[in-house]
C-alpha cells in the first residue's frame, strides 16, 4: 500500500484512496470546504513528485511547479511526502480595510493587501481567516483600484460568516492566488457581451464589465442580476450610474420571481456574442438551454459555479 509522509508522521493508505480523506482519517488538520476542486482550501504540498493532474487542475502554473495539489481532487497511488498549506508563509498578507453590510445578508470586504496582488478583475482566490477556515471569494474590485473588494453572502451557522462577522477594520488575514477564466479577453474587443448573474455572482461579472469598458470594448453589453426573494439588486445605485454614463451597457436588474418569465423572453442580438454565467450551479443549469436554443453554441458559454461550502 502506499505510504503518505506528512508532519513527521508516516501512514499507510490503500491504493486509490481520496488524499484529503486519507488525511483527514489519520487527524491530519488540513483545510477543506467544498470537496469539488473549486475553493482550494485543500492544498498541500508534494515537491517533485508524480502529481495526477487532476489534482492541480484550476491552479496557477507557479503553484503547479511548486508541487502544489487539490487533495479532493488526489488519487493515492504511490509513496508521497505531503506539507500542509499554511496561510502565514504561503499566502499574501492583507489589512482588512472597511466591512459594510448590505441588505440581504451580502456583506463587502474591502482589503488592502500588504505587498501586490497579481490577478485579472474577475477571478477568485481564497481568504484565510486561520489555517484551518478558508473560503473562495471573486474579486469584485479592478487591478487598477488600490483595495481589492469581496462581497460574501454571510450564511446563519456557517463557520467562515461567524468569524468574518465579528471582524474588524485593522484585523489580517491571507490570500491565496488569484485564478479562474472569467475574466475579459481583449480578443473579445469587438464581440457582443451577455453577463448572467444571480446573487453575489454579480461580483466578478460586474467587475469584468468594468474592465472590458475600462480596455474600450467596442461592442454592446448587457448585464443581467437577478437579486433573491423581491429585494433590490445590492449594487443598484453605482451600476445605475455607470449605466446611466455607458451608452453601451444595457442593465437589467429584476428578482428571482421574474427569473422564468425574462428566460422566455431571452434573445441573442448576434450570433457573434459570448455570454459569461455566475451563480448556483442550479442557475447557470437553468440558464444552458435558453441561450443554446436563443442561438448560442456551446463554446460561446462561459461559466462559473458557487458552491456552497460543506462547512458553511
């Protein structure tokens, strides 16, 4: 059987099993959340070794030569001497600068990194409260602003929304490395965009809106919110100032209860046109079919799914 090295500690494990599993079964603390590969608070460490590839799919290229994996997404197949991910010394320190509540249980982050971040507006990372409780969040802010901002939908029992509730201006954490494809290509310079959003999957969409305006994107874009329940979209005020400044942003916030009844209506203006999805992985299902039969092939479709973290 193969034989995992980790803190000091030697174990052996069946061949196939699930790492972040075997670990947590010999009382390893390693992080985790959503078992999925898409929040990356289960890194650990394997430095020249054999690594599945599945295991660092979704991680930067510097972290992959680093030897770093997803250990949800790690088959066991051979010996492998493993260091956990500590926050502290692997990832980037920030100063939480401004928490502001929002209606809806949304509450934005603002952070003011201590050295620079390098990311593309629209991608997400991992903020580490401890080495134990990380969550993915999208950047909602542009590399060109000097805090990086994060809107979080706080969960009633959930670990990471009890800590960051009771944080204050002042107080550190850490970043993990910015990755993730919905982000602006400026080879879409002259495309139709159609960004989908539901909830806080605003955040990177919105973001990326501003940057493709930002790099003077030549084509139409629409952005679509659909906000819970009947409240108001919690954005409304400065993305209706944007609009109202944009003669090329059209903006369309409705509630979820008019979510079926704009599907229906849904038309694609050009063939030409990408459309960019963020939300549940519910929403961006419901979503897959109205845009294929509006015009739209499948390689036109981007997306991003939350998923909900298993610890809350």
């Amino acid at each position: 059987m193969p034989e995992l090295s980790i803190r000091g500690h030697q174990f052996q494990v069946p061949a196939g099993s699930n790492l972040l599993s075997a670990l947590q079964a010999a009382g390893q603390p390693v992080s985790w959340s959503c078992r999925a590969g898409q929040c990356q608070s289960c890194l650990v460490q394997a430095p020249a070794q054999a690594i599945p590839a599945a295991a660092q799919r979704g991680l930067t290229p510097q972290q992959q030569a680093e030897g770093w994996l997803l250990a949800c997404q790690c088959s066991v197949e051979q010996d492998m001497q493993l260091t956990l991910h500590d926050p502290a010394s692997d990832g980037l320190p920030a100063q939480i600068e401004s928490l502001e509540r929002l209606p809806g249980g949304i509450l934005v982050l603002r952070l003011r990194p201590l050295r620079p971040l390098r990311y593309q507006a629209g991608q997400h990372l991992t903020l580490w409260l401890s080495p134990q409780l990380g969550r993915s969040y999208s950047l909602a802010s542009l590399p060109t602003e000097p805090l990086l901002e994060f809107h979080l939908q706080l969960h009633e029992g959930g670990a990471f929304s009890n800590q960051i509730r009771q944080a204050e201006p002042g107080q550190q954490l850490y970043l993990g490395a910015a990755t993730g494809h919905l982000c602006y290509d400026p080879a879409w310079h002259d495309r139709p965009l159609l960004l989908l959003a539901r909830g806080t999957g605003l955040a990177p969409l919105q973001a990326l809106a501003r940057d493709a305006l930002r790099q003077e994107h030549a084509a139409p874009i629409q952005l679509w919110h659909w906000s819970a329940a009947e409240q108001d979209c919690y954005l409304q005020q400065p993305l209706r100032e944007l609009a109202a400044n944009t003669p090329s942003l059209q903006l369309h916030l409705r509630t979820r209860a008019q979510f079926d009844t704009d599907l229906r209506a849904l038309r694609i203006g050009s063939r030409n046109s990408l459309a960019l999805l963020c939300g549940s992985p519910g929403f961006i299902e419901q979503l897959r079919r109205p845009l294929f039969m509006a015009g739209l092939a499948g390689r036109q479709i981007i997306d991003e799914a939350f998923l909900a973290p298993q610890l809350g």
